[in-house]
C-alpha cells in the first residue's frame, strides 16, 4: 500500500491547459508569432498538447554545455508546432488517399493473376490459406476472427449469410473475390504473399517486403498517429528494398541521402508508399487526381509559412527530399 501511494507521488500532474504556456516558455518556446491566448485556445479547441509538442523534436535545442541555456530550444515559436499540426494532418488525409488505392489495386491484381492459373478455381488458394489460418500453431484462427468480428455488421452479414458461419469450424469455399473484400489491409498483404509463394510468383514476392511497411503507415495513418514528429529519429536499420534503391537513383536522390533518410520508419514508410501507388494502380485517372492533389499540397500549403523552418537544417532536407520524388514521378504537367 505505502509503495503504491509512493509510486503515485511519483506521476507527473496533469496540466491545465492554463499552465501549459508558462510550461512552454520555460522551455524557450516562444510565442512572438501567435499570441499568447490564440495559443491557449487552438490547445483548448484544436489540438492538444501531446500531439502538438511531439513536433519540437523537429527543432534544434542549444548544444551542450549551454549554460542557462541548457535543454532550452534554439528557434522554436508555437506557430512553428501550429503550422507543423495542421501539415501532418493534410499529410495524413493525402497518404489515407493513396493508401486505400494501394490496397484497390493489389485486389484487382491478384484477381488478374488467378486468370492466368490453370490449378486456380477461384477456391483453392483461399482454402489453403485458411486451412493454414485455423491450424496455426502460434496465432490460430487469426484470420478467422477478424472474419467472424466483421460479419456482425449490415454489409458483410450480406455477403457471408450464404455460408455456414459456425465460429468452431474451418471456414471454406468462399470465393476469392468475397474473401479479399473481409480481410484488413495486414491480412491483404499476408494472403498475397501466400499467393505468389504457393504459385511461384517470383515477380510478386518482391513486392511484399514493400507493402509490409505501407500497411504500418496505414494504421499510423487510421489511428490519427503523427506522421511528422521525430523525422530525425534513427530507428529502421534494414536495407531498403532494390526497387527503391533504382527509384530514388532515378530521382536523384544518392546513396548518402537515402541512406539518412530511410533509417526513419516513417520517412522510409511514406516513400515506399509513394513508390507503390505509382506501380500498382493502373487507373490514369486516380492517377491524376492523386498527383492534384500532391501537387497542391507539397507546392502549396506545406511551404505556406516556409519561413518559419529558415533555420532548421532537418525540415528542409526532408522537404527537399521529396521534392525530388514528387518532381520526378509526380510531375503535373507529364500526361
């Protein structure tokens, strides 16, 4: 009982909104760009205080041995994190966008490639796959019951009340272009692989490593995460695919660049997601919409207070480097 009563002692308070300028200040954040009460209230109304300050670790704070300066940040306004939010949130829209198109069009390739297989029904793979699903020794029944979670509801009660939906039974005999329509994005992509490995599709293959990474950006992106905190943030040591390799010479992105900037997980994750788009989906017209809409964003609201990153050598590398990426392969004007 004491040593929980000191563990409590020991939590950090909780702040009211009221405290947290002053909290800021003290961290030579500064509020010469916004003021003070317009800070309070997009705290209040807007954001909140986490998600907004997991940005300042994109801003440099005075080095070591500082003095009084010590831990306090260099050039950082509240505008700056303000300007950051909004940002991360029309990123997150666009990358949603191009996420669900991803996922479209891998259905309707794996639906073009069972054309081409004499031993494929439109039954046998999804029966294999399930078989394996329900018999698994370390995560059994995985796929099985995120199906039976999903068929509680209206619209996929319509598609599967034609089959026997005992939850202690194997499922089968559902048809792949159902099955496809059930399963998550992660579920998608393991399937795939499945797929191409039962089959040989070597061509295939190579692109699962790829899509693992985008499904990781696509729960980043559902949950509303922050894509745009830490860009600096050394955590992705894995070497990058070849086919990406090829696609960032072909920008003009170097070895040295590209190493730095995919060995952050979300740097890395966006990229191949920009890659994929590009490779998979076959519409001209999304294709267009999408590139609009990149367009608008990278060219227009994401350098709308470009002064303000003046200073910070990390924003600009990042900006510059995918400006490279959107000029080469997103380019508006190439019909």
């Amino acid at each position: 009982m004491v040593e929980n009563e000191e563990k409590k002692s020991e939590l950090r308070p909780m702040m009211k909104i009221s405290e947290l300028v002053p909290y800021l200040k003290k961290k030579n954040i500064k509020f010469e760009k916004i003021r003070e009460q317009e800070a309070e209230e997009y705290l209040r109304n807007n954001n909140n205080y986490y998600n907004l300050t997991s940005y300042k670790h994109n801003f440099l704070k005075y080095p070591s041995p500082a003095g009084e300066y010590e831990g306090l940040y260099q050039d950082l306004d509240f505008a700056y994190l303000k300007d950051m939010a909004i940002i991360d949130h029309r990123v997150r829209l666009l990358f949603f966008k191009i996420i669900i198109d991803i996922e479209h069009y891998l259905k309707i390739r794996i639906l073009n490639l069972i054309e081409n297989i004499e031993e494929e029904n439109g039954y046998r793979a999804v029966n294999m796959y399930l078989e394996k699903d329900f018999n698994d020794e370390k995560f059994p029944r995985k796929v099985h019951n995120s199906i039976f979670k999903k068929v509680g509801s209206e619209y996929y009660n319509k598609i599967f009340s034609k089959y026997d939906i005992d939850q202690d039974q194997q499922l089968e005999n559902i048809p792949i272009w159902e099955f496809l329509e059930i399963i998550t994005f992660g579920e998608l992509v393991n399937f795939y692989e499945f797929f191409s490995k039962e089959y040989s599709l070597e061509n295939e293959l190579k692109n699962i490593f790829i899509l693992r990474e985008i499904v990781k950006l696509r729960n980043a992106v559902a949950h509303n995460s922050c894509l745009l905190s830490d860009l600096d943030r050394k955590d992705n040591s894995y070497a990058p695919d070849y086919k990406i390799i090829n696609y960032l010479n072909d920008c003009g992105i170097g070895k040295e660049t590209r190493s730095n900037k995919l060995s952050n997980s979300r740097i890395r994750q966006m990229t191949y997601a920009l890659y994929m788009f590009n490779e998979i989906v076959t519409s001209d017209g999304i294709k267009k919409n999408v590139t609009k809409d990149i367009n608008e964003l990278f060219f227009g609201r994401i350098i709308h207070h470009k002064e303000y990153y003046n200073n910070n050598g990390l924003l600009k590398s990042v900006y510059l480097y995918f400006k490279k990426i959107i000029e080469k392969n997103y380019n508006v004007n190439s019909d």
